[in-house]
C-alpha cells in the first residue's frame, strides 16, 4: 500500500511476515518496523477516513490501527476468528470488511469497529456479506463509491449491490475448449465506471459491464498472456489497466482495447500482486522471488526493493561473507545472493553458472550446490552441477576479489574435480598474507578428498591458479564431511561411520574415531579453550565429543541433530534437533556435557541450515542465559525458507519508535559545527591533561535515556507536564546510590565542612574545589524540595526510566 498523497516523500507500505514495514521510496530503506501481531498479516489497508492511519489484519484474529508515521499502535480490535484478508472501503464509516472461514468455505463479513476509550476493544458485531467466497485478496473487489462487492471463485462471479440488497450471480463455462480454462484468479472493479475487470486461467481478461442485471450482462475479452493472469490493477482515473502473470512482464491496457498496449519486460520473475500509488504517479509489482519493483506512469524501471529470495532448494547452506558479515545463499537460478541482515535487504546477486536459465518442467539444467569463502573473504570457491543423479556435470570455480571493481573475479575454473557428486568443501587460512597456507579441502561420493592449492601461472605477469596437491582415502568409503581445526594443523574428514584426523602439513593419518551404528552427518571442532575436541553427530541420534590428546570418547548425548554450527568468536556450538514434529536448540561446550542454554520447542517447522555472524561490537548482555550471543548472532532458516534468529530484547526493546528514531539520528552524518564542537573539546581535554588537571566527564553531558525518550516520544500519549516534572529533575542527579532526600543533604554538609578545613591547604587540587561547590549546588537543590517530593523522589530512585518509552 501507498502512503496518502499530500507528503513530502512517498511511502511504501508492506506486509512481511508477522510485521507491517513502511520503506522509503527514494532511498529504497526500511523507516519502520511495525510489530505486535501474534501470526502473519493477512492484509494492510489505508484508513480511507485518515491517510496518515493504517489498518492491518493478521491470523491471529486482530485488526490494528496503527500511526503508521511514527509506528505507534492505536486500537487493536479483537475479532477472534482467524482473518484472510482485509477491506476498508470509504463508504463504511465505522466498520471493515475481512474473510473468516466457515466449516468447508469461506465468507466475507463485515466488522463493526468498536468505540471505547481503551486500547484493547473486543469486535464482536459481525454481519455476513458474501458466502462462499475466494480465500485470496484478489479474489474480491468493491465497486465505485462502494455501491457493490464483486467476488469471485473457480468459474463464478457474484455481485452483491448493498443498498438494494440485490445478489447476481454469474458463471462462465467449465469445460476447457481449446486449452482454455475459464477458472477466476483475480478481480478489479473500475474506479469511476460500473465495470469490473476479470483474469483467468488461461491468460484471458474479461470486462464485464451492465451487471445490474442477471442475464443482459455483457463482457469483452482482452487476450495476451499465455498463461493465468495473476493480478490486475487500474489506474487513479480508470483509463488504463495493468496485468501481470508468470512471463515477468507487467502489460499496459489502454481505453480497454486489445491493440493499444505497452509492456515493460524482463522483470525477472512472476508478477503476484499489483499496487498504484494514491496520485497514480507510481505503481509497484511484488514478485515471486520476494521482490517488490517501483514503476514511473510512464512504465518505466524506477526502483527496486530485493528481500529474501526464496530458492527452490538451499543447497549451498547458510554461509556468511566475512567481509560484508551479509549472509550468503542460493538467490536466482545459479546465482549467490549477498543479503544483508542491518538493512534486510540484498547486498548484490552473484551470477555464478553464467548461463540462461529456462523455466521448463523436465529440463536437466545447471544449479549451484556448494559455497565456501577463505577466512579474509578474498577467495570464493563454488561448485556447481547438473541436475543428473547418475553422471552429474560438476565444475569448481574459484574466485578472487577484486577491491578496484568492488566484486568477485573467476580465477580458475576446474572441470570434473570429483567423479561423482562434491558432498563438502573448506578453506584453510593460518596466514591468508601467506599464500602457501591457503588450501581447500572438497570431499566427493567417489571416496576420495582432494586438496587444492595455489600455484604460479607460467605467464609473465605472474597470476596464480589452483590445482590438486593431494587426495587422500579412507578403506573406500564415501567422503562426507570437512574442516579445519582452528588453527589450521588439523583436518577431519568423515567417511561414514568414522571420522578420520590427518595433519594438514603432511598429509599423514594421526588417527580415526567412530561411534556406530550411523553415518556421520555434522562435524566440527572446538574452538580457543576448548580446542582439543572434535564433535560429531550421526544420523542415528548420537552427538559424541571425542578429545584428540587422548583419542578417546569424552561423552555422548543422544540426540537427534540435524543442525550442528560453532560460533566463531567463542567456544561456544548450537546444535539443532528435529523431534516429535518440532526443533529444539542446544547450546554447550564441549568441555561441559551439560548445555548452558535449552529452548525447546523453538519452532514447528523443521530447521535446516544455521549461521553464527559475528557481530560489529559486542553487544551488553544483562542475563546470563543469553551470554553466548554477546558476540555472534544465531540466525536459523526453516524448511518454509522462513529466516528467524535469536533476539536478546524483548519486542518492545527492539520496536519502540523512539529508540528507532534516535538510532536514524546517531547515524546521521556530522556537520561542520558538530566537527568542529568535537575538536574544540578534545583541544580542551588535552590541555587540561598536559596540565595535570584530571578529565571528569559530566553525567549530563552524556546522552540520559529518560531525556532522550522523553523528548522523542509523541506529546500526545504522554502524561501530564506535572506528573513529568519530578522524573526530568530526578534524572538531572548525580548520585552513585539510591539514597534519600536527608541522607543526601547530610553528606552534603559533611563535605561542605571538610572542604572549608582544607581550603587553606596547598595540596588541594582545583578539580576537588569543582566537586564541591557542584555537590552545595546539588544540596541546595535537595534541600528545597517539599515534603512530598522528597517522598516522590524516594520512590522514583528506585524505578527505571525505561518505563517513559512505553507512553
């Protein structure tokens, strides 16, 4: 959804997941992050009686209103059954329309919104519209001026028509003549015209007119799309039409005529829904791979917003790139997505295979399967294969980054690195300065590993390129797994059932651990003080922590890990179970069998891949549950290819409005009198150091939350100036405890004294002299306050100023 017109900068408004996110048009950034459903949104509306309001729908049976400007909930109304979609014309003052299901179907009922002074209201006043409707968005549409609601489902179409209380319903033939297929998949109504746009199965639009009437309705048909129409939209003014379907081009209907159209093509992927903005200047296309396209009237590219792309399979695992710390993955067809988690946003897209893809069912054709980065992110390696079981085309490629063009550069291409399919693939980098001890390690199905190391080209300029140095075998059996111990003098290699340890200078076999029955799934070892064992996991529900001094079992936990990830800046290693239909999450050392950390039940669906990234500072952590995530994040992807992650702050630590606004100002870029302010203060404190004088930085110069919150927060939730006042001066103090009023003026004599006894001493430095007459002041100011405010004042010391964020 658009923001209204009349701002200054455009708004977009999306649902995403269990958030409502509003971005900005010229930049392409996320400004909010609105939160607090309890399942997915099901559907955004702009309130049509106040543009600056948004009404959101969700499963979990809510409709809220947000201010979406400053991200603050207003109403959450309670309707209790589980909400599919949303409709706020501006015809229905007090209520909205939603679909609800009913036993087998689905009905669209209206939802008189309830007036209270509360924030929490209960809507329980429903009256059925429509049975038997489509559980889709876009199967439903509301006429001009909200005179009718046309809905539509399989080959029917309804028109109910609310002031006369009339229902006409229409059908169109099922028999599929011709390979056409009359079957609804979306509907529009005209803005100022009674005609109501339809897309169908076979790629048709219909435009149905004179619909009062049941049987002298009449309808024309536009035809260009071979296959559905996935959605449709007019213009403001009604005089031109958009569709768009699975050839990734958005079509441009005008007057209603089959010979006058525009296209703009190569979109990249299919079209699902389609938006104007509020002025008809821009319209905007979501596509299938998660990315929404911002489009000028005049049907041309003007911006685009790339989220998450939902691979058809995450082959290559969750990788992050150590130089961006942006998550690497399957994206497109044979390209890597770079996609950053502070933006949530893709970085760029990596055309890895460098051929066309073509979307036919049945068609063998090359993916990208594994992805390894060196510990700098100087050196890429990527495998990519034919989709054959038998005889598959395997290629590795290296790749080499280019700081000039800010990108990765093909280095070296190899053919048929393993006879069979490569199960895994790792860097080692004691000294990546040193290019001797760069190596990578892939494992194959053909039994074998093989090492590749650089070596100098012939050439003149003197280029390097990679080649095999050594592969090595274990009793035949297939190669499953690899890495390198932290320091890079050791290599694990799985062969099924045992895990096999080499030096890494040598080449030679120290020794083997196995933990039958079952293969080896996960492998890693410890890391700092906990760099003497080696995990493994096998698929037969063992998690086993052997030590390599003494080459023997240290202890064994059976469970069922499908998941198994150490996080790289400390001891400590995730390991993910899949049981009784959900995923479980264990946190440990491997020189404590007991986990630090256990949270059952993390989800219902079924995790897959796992990532550590390291955090850009480590962030302040006040429970020591959560002590292992100071320095890395843990993010999980599911089998839906849902991102989540662990998060330390409650929701509304990490959605206040106010604290997302002060974090947009902190990274705005400094002025020239902010510069020069700085220098002058660092000037002064080197002076007052050179002069031996010591540097006391004040309390209030430094940023006060409570202030901070304070002058953020929108004026009108807060309370009164009166209620206020004792907290704004409470938070002026200084004090190191939390003492009363009398204590604190008592201390203040006590110092008063002893500071005029010394005053004729020489040794007394000019910054004790500072402390008290700053500690008088403070007493005078204590000392003035009532009786009831000094009993306020007991009270608020003890209270945290977190609590202003919340009016």
């Amino acid at each position: 959804r658009w923001c209204p017109r009349g701002l200054r900068l455009p708004y977009l408004l999306c649902a995403s997941g269990d958030f409502v996110k509003v971005y900005s048009v010229s930049t392409e950034e996320t400004l909010r992050l609105m939160g607090g459903h309890a399942d997915l949104v099901t559907g955004i509306q702009l309130n049509p009686h106040n543009h600056m309001q948004l009404y959101s729908s969700s499963l979990d049976g809510t409709i809220k209103l947000w201010d979406f400007m400053d991200g603050i909930p207003i109403k959450t109304f309670t309707v209790g059954s589980k909400l599919l979609a949303l409709y706020a014309p501006a015809s229905a003052e007090d209520s909205v329309f939603v679909v609800i299901p009913k036993k087998d179907t689905f009905q669209l009922v209206s939802v008189k919104l309830a007036k209270g002074a509360g924030q929490d209201l209960e809507a329980k006043e429903l009256s059925v519209v429509l049975d038997g409707v489509g559980a889709s968005m876009k199967h439903i549409a509301f006429g001009r001026e909200g005179e009718y609601v046309v809905s539509v489902k399989d080959v029917n179409l309804q028109v109910y028509f609310f002031k006369r209380k009339l229902l006409n319903r229409f059908s169109l033939s099922t028999l599929k003549t011709k390979g056409g297929d009359n079957n609804f998949s979306c509907v529009v109504c005209h803005p100022t015209e009674d005609c109501i746009a339809t897309g169908h199965a076979d790629g048709k639009i219909r435009l149905w007119r004179n619909f009062h009437h049941r049987k002298e309705y009449t309808y024309s048909t536009l035809h260009w799309h071979h296959d559905i129409v996935m959605d449709l939209a007019f213009s403001v003014e009604g005089t031109r039409l958009l569709s768009g379907g699975v050839e990734s081009v958005l079509v441009q209907w005008h007057n209603e005529s089959s010979c006058q159209k525009d296209f703009l093509p190569r979109l990249g992927s299919p079209i699902e829904y389609i938006s104007m903005s509020s002025d008809g200047a821009l319209c905007c296309t979501l596509h299938t791979d998660n990315r929404i396209t911002i489009i000028n009237s005049n049907l041309r590219f003007s911006r685009s917003i790339q989220g998450l792309i939902k691979s058809r399979d995450v082959k290559t695992g969750l990788v992050v790139d150590p130089r961006t710390k942006a998550l690497v993955l399957n994206g497109e067809p044979g390209h890597l997505q770079f996609y950053s988690l502070q933006s949530d946003q893709q970085l760029f897209s990596l055309d890895i295979v460098q051929r066309q893809y073509i979307h036919q069912a049945g068609l063998k054709q090359s993916d990208l399967v594994k992805v390894a980065f060196s510990a700098r992110g100087t050196w890429l390696a990527t495998v990519e294969e034919s989709e054959e079981v038998t005889d598959p085309e395997l290629q590795l490629k290296l790749w080499f980054y280019n700081e000039e063009t800010q990108s990765f550069k093909l280095n070296t291409r190899i053919n048929s690195p393993h006879d069979n399919h490569i199960t895994d693939m790792c860097f080692r980098d004691m000294n990546e300065l040193e290019e001797d001890s760069l190596i990578l390690v892939t494992t194959g199905r053909d039994c074998v590993f093989k090492v590749w190391v650089m070596v100098e080209d012939t050439d003149p300029e003197g280029n390097v390129s990679w080649s095999c140095d050594f592969v090595g075998s274990y009793h035949n059996y297939q190669a499953t797994n690899c890495c390198f111990s932290e320091d890079g003098s050791l290599l694990a290699v799985s062969f099924e059932e045992t895990v096999t340890v080499w030096d890494s200078l040598t080449w030679d076999l120290k020794c083997t651990f196995c933990h039958p029955p079952g293969n080896i799934r996960n492998i890693c070892f410890g890391r700092q003080t906990c760099s003497k064992y080696l995990i493994g996991a096998t698929d037969y529900g063992f998690l086993c922590c052997w030590n390599l001094l003494t080459c023997a079992l240290e202890w064994s936990a059976h469970l069922n890990v499908v998941v198994l990830q150490p996080d790289p800046l400390s001891e400590h290693i995730a390991a993910v179970s899949w049981l009784s239909k959900e995923s479980s999450l264990f946190v440990f050392k491997p020189n404590e069998p007991r986990p630090i950390y256990i949270q059952r039940n993390l989800c219902k669906e079924k995790i897959l891949l796992a990532a550590f990234v390291p955090r850009d500072e480590p962030e302040i952590i006040s429970s020591e549950k959560y002590y292992w995530l100071r320095r890395s994040q843990l993010f999980f992807l599911t089998d839906t290819q849902e991102l989540m992650t662990l998060s330390t702050k409650s929701l509304e630590e990490r959605l206040t409005p106010s604290s997302k606004q002060l974090a947009v100002e902190e990274s705005l870029p400094v002025t020239p009198f902010s510069l020069l302010l700085g220098k002058h203060r660092r000037q002064q404190a080197q002076e007052d150091t050179e002069l031996g004088k010591p540097v006391v930085h004040n309390k209030q110069e430094q940023a006060s939350p409570a202030v901070k919150e304070l002058l953020h927060t929108p004026a009108h939730v807060l309370p009164s100036a009166s209620f206020l006042c004792t907290i704004f001066i409470n938070s002026l103090l200084i004090s190191k405890e939390n003492k009363s009023a009398e204590e604190i003026a008592d201390e203040v004599e006590v110092e008063s004294e002893k500071a005029e006894d010394d005053s004729d001493e020489e040794d007394v430095t000019e910054m004790e002299q500072e402390d008290t007459s700053h500690t008088e002041l403070l007493g005078e100011m204590t000392c003035k306050l009532s009786k009831s405010q000094e009993k306020e004042l007991r009270k608020i010391r003890k209270t945290d100023y977190s609590w202003i964020s919340a009016f």
